[in-house]
C-alpha cells in the first residue's frame, strides 16, 4: 500500500510535473503528522488540474490549489472531494475560477473552512450553502459581500484583507467570533459594533481609520491585538484588556504608554516606529519576553533592567544613553542596535545569555575598538554586521 509521500509524488507527476519534482522541488506546501500522514497539502497548477488521487490521502485536513507561473487551467469539478471524510479546509490562491459552481461540489455539511487567495470571487451565493463553515478568509481584487458574511452565524474566525468595506454594520450577528482580521480597509472609521463580540481572542484591525477605542474596553478574553499605523490619540481604552499578551501598535500614534502599566500579562510588545520617548510603565510588565522599540523616540532604557523575561529586544534606530541597563536583563538572548546610537557596547559582556547581537556596519573608529573588545570578552557571542544600506 502506497504511503502518503507515494501519493503525493503521483499527485505532482498526474499534474505534468516531472517525476523528481516531489523529490528535488521548492517551495513544496506539504505538512506531514508525526506518523507520516500528510495532513495539508497546497497543489500548484501548470499544465493541468487532475484530482483523481487527492482522496488517498485519507487524513488529509486542508487542501489547496495555487496557480502556477502563466496558467490558464481553470479548476475543475471538485466532486471528486465531496466524499472525503478528514477533508475540513478549502484554500484557492490565485486561481481562475471561471464556473464558481465547482465549489458545489464540495460536501457543504463537512467544509469548515474557505479561503480565497489573490484572486476575483463574487459568487457568494455559493458561500451561503456552507451552513457549518467556521473559518472564511477573503484577500480578493473585488469588493465582498459583507451582508452575506454577517449572515454566516457559524463563523469563529473570519480574516477580510482589502474588500473595499466602509462599515462594520452588522458584525454584532457573529457572536461564535474568536478571530477578526479586517485589514487595510481605510474607510472603515468606526469599531463601534466590535464590542458586542465578546469571545474575541485576536484582533486585528492595521490599516482601518477608526480613533475611537473605547468598543475595545470590555472585550475581557483578548488575546492579540494588532494595529499598524492606529490614528487614535488615546489608547487609555487599551489598559482594561488585562488578558492581552501581544500588542503590535507598529507607527501607531501614541506619545504615551501608561495605558500599557496593567497588562501584566503581555509577553509581545511592538512599538515600532511610535513618538513613545519615556518607557516607564514597562518596569511594571514582568512577564514580558519580546519588546520591540525601534525607531521610537526612546532615550533611556533603565525601565528594563528589571525585566527577567525578556529574550529579545529591538532598538534599532534608537538613541540611547546608557547600555549598562542590558547587563541586569539576566534572559535577554538576543539584541539587534541597528543604526542605533550608544556611548559603550562593554556592559554587553555582562548580559549572561546574550548569544546574538545585530549591528550596522561603518561605526567610528572608537566603536569598533569596542566591538572588537566584546569578541574577545565574549567568543560565545554571535556578533552579525549588517553592511550599509
């Protein structure tokens, strides 16, 4: 009996790929489960789109199809999948889909999941008979159906990239939500209607206008929360959501972090790119692992000498005072100063697990007597220069 690696390789050759392409190709979207089933499973398409051994692989879960460089094959009939019993999660990434029916021919009592990938869908009708669907991800060229996406009362995780959306009226429906990623959708100025989805764990929100946070107060059972570029001028909404352990507010618009004072729970932070110049509050986030500050207005780091948890720290971009801060932080692992500006690198050699450090290349002469120093203080250190941009 053929393994699922076997399949695989048949797969590919049904596909007019060539024989040695499962063995010597790139890029190969395949995950195995600890006894060698393969679990997930994206095809390309070149020359032809042959499904017919796809349902060997009986313990497959998601399954893909991506469209190769130039192809102009459609995609067929996709009945051959409807009796697959694992068969949870349907991705198509730029695909052309040229009779949205084939997707009938999935068993809609079984699907959980759909995906649409870089690619034009507008036969929405189609979503609709999916009654059990929990997971949708949209990142199309057109604009979406948002009325049909809140109909789907089913959905725990739902991820829209771009879609032209300007409202988020009627989102109160999908009350299962865990996940919410609406992404890049500039017209969207108001998450009023957000704080009635109470189970939400991740929310991502990067690219939309809206400055009001206070729907995110009472959202108790958040997790992550992602912003990029947030308009807000106050983030004070942001300190009741205690359960918070990853904030990425990257170029938001924050000059003050006390809101941050109470999560005690956060383990990622990202304030990349933000007017932030005294980091105080962040003596008080001791379970924090991962702290991105670069290209902040920061000065002094000695906020952080207390942080026990912290293994990575980004200050590219950054004048600093004083490193001597670094060699209280008995975790910190890794340190990337990149482009940054600093006095001494010699209290590095006391940071005790400090094994890689990132720097520019072309510092002054007195900077590399420094650098020079440290190699020899700490061979165990991994120093990676990086050359001038």
């Amino acid at each position: 009996m053929s393994g699922d690696r076997d399949i695989i390789r048949n797969i590919y050759v049904d596909n007019g790929f060539s024989p040695t392409y499962y063995r010597f190709g790139r890029n190969l979207d395949v995950t195995f489960d600890a006894v060698g089933h393969a679990i997930s499973f994206t095809l390309p398409i070149q020359k032809m789109c042959n499904l017919t051994r796809v349902p060997q692989l009986r313990h497959l879960a998601t399954f893909g199809l991506k469209k190769g460089w130039q192809s102009r094959v459609p995609i067929p009939d996709l009945g051959v999948l409807h009796d697959h019993s694992a068969l949870e999660r349907m991705i198509l990434e730029s695909v052309l889909l040229p009779n949205p029916g084939v997707l009938a021919g999935l068993n809609a009592n079984r699907i959980k999941g759909l995906a649409f990938r870089f690619m034009t869908f507008t036969a929405w009708k189609i979503i609709a008979l999916f009654r059990l669907i929990e997971e949708l991800e949209l990142y199309l060229h057109n604009s979406v159906d948002w009325g049909m996406i809140c109909a789907l009362e089913t959905l725990r995780q739902l991820r829209v990239f771009y879609g032209n959306l300007t409202s988020l009226a009627g989102i109160s429906s999908l009350k299962q939500l865990a996940t919410l990623a609406i992404m890049y959708n500039p017209s969207i100025t108001s998450i009023a209607e957000i704080a009635s989805l109470q189970r939400l764990e991740a929310l991502h929100l990067s690219g939309t206008r809206a400055k009001d946070l206070s729907p995110l107060w009472n959202l108790s059972r958040l997790k992550i929360l992602e912003w990029h570029e947030c308009p807000s001028d106050d983030y004070s909404p942001l300190a009741g959501l205690s359960r918070l352990l990853d904030l990425d507010l990257y170029r938001a618009k924050i000059t003050d972090c006390a809101f941050l004072a109470n999560l005690h729970s956060l383990q990622k932070l990202n304030l990349e790119g933000t007017f932030v110049a005294s980091i105080d509050p962040l003596a008080k986030l001791l379970g924090l692992q991962n702290l991105n500050l670069s290209w902040s207005a920061i000065h002094d780091i000695t906020p952080l000498a207390g942080l026990s948890c912290l293994k990575i720290l980004d200050l590219d971009g950054t004048k600093l005072q004083n490193l001597t801060p670094l060699a209280e932080m008995s975790a910190l692992e890794e340190l990337s100063l990149i482009d940054a500006t600093w006095d001494d690198l010699r209290p590095l050699k006391d940071a005790p697990k400090l094994r890689l450090l990132h720097l520019r290349e072309g510092q002054t002469a007195r900077m590399e007597d420094q650098l020079l120093q440290l190699e020899r203080d700490r061979p165990d250190l991994h120093i990676e220069l990086y050359p001038l941009a």
